[in-house]
C-alpha cells in the first residue's frame, strides 16, 4: 500500500493491531469476525475508519455490501436522490438492486467504476 498520509497508516496499523489481537489471521476468520457487532463496533472506534471502511473490508473478504463514496454519492444526485446519509444511501442502492435482479456488490461496483471512469 502506498499511502502518503501518516494518519492512513496509522489507521491500518490500529486495524492490524486489532484483528491480530482477535486472532484474525485469514480470510475467512476475517469474514466470521465480521458477523458480530461488537466486532463491527470495534472496528469504528479505529480512528479513520467509518461505516464505508467497515463495508468495504466486508467485500474485500466475500461479502455483498455497498460500500458508499463520493462516487456513489454523485451517481444518486444525479438520478434525482436527494442527498441523504450513509445508511439510508446505502439502503437506496440495496433496495434498486434488489428490484433489479442484481447483487448489491456488484451494482455497487459497476456504479463506481462508471462513475469514476475506470476500465
């Protein structure tokens, strides 16, 4: 990782710290710890990391979440959804991909890589 910011390794030291200390050691330990919410709660208390941090890890490790940005923030103002918080946001695009037939992670990405010109 190449991060220039001295608080952005911190951050992923603290998170390293933790998931070490919780005997994370894999992937898939990864994804178990993430089914409990004390473990969730644990994470947030990183300074740095939020709710999309949180969503993010869990797709890095399998899971379908929406993991929203700025991408994904413009993409909805652009639609005509009004610009609202992360949770409600994210519940947006669950619930349009969910009528739409499509997994929330992979609309999620499809909607970030056209909205930030990615190939």
């Amino acid at each position: 990782m190449k991060f220039n910011h001295a608080q952005k390794v911190a951050t992923a030291h603290a998170i390293t710290d933790l998931l070490a200390a919780d005997g994370v050691d894999t992937r898939e330990d990864l994804h178990a710890w993430l089914d409990h919410q004390a473990n969730r709660a644990a994470l947030r208390a990183v300074k740095g990391v939020g709710p999309k941090s949180i969503d993010y890890i869990g797709n890095l490790v399998g899971r379908s979440h929406v993991a929203v940005d700025v991408h994904l923030r413009a993409f909805a103002v652009d639609a005509g959804v009004p610009d609202l918080p992360y949770d409600q946001l994210r519940a947006v695009y669950e619930e349009a991909a969910a009528f739409l037939g499509h997994d929330k992670g992979e609309l999620e990405h499809a909607v970030w890589r056209h909205r930030s010109k990615a190939t």
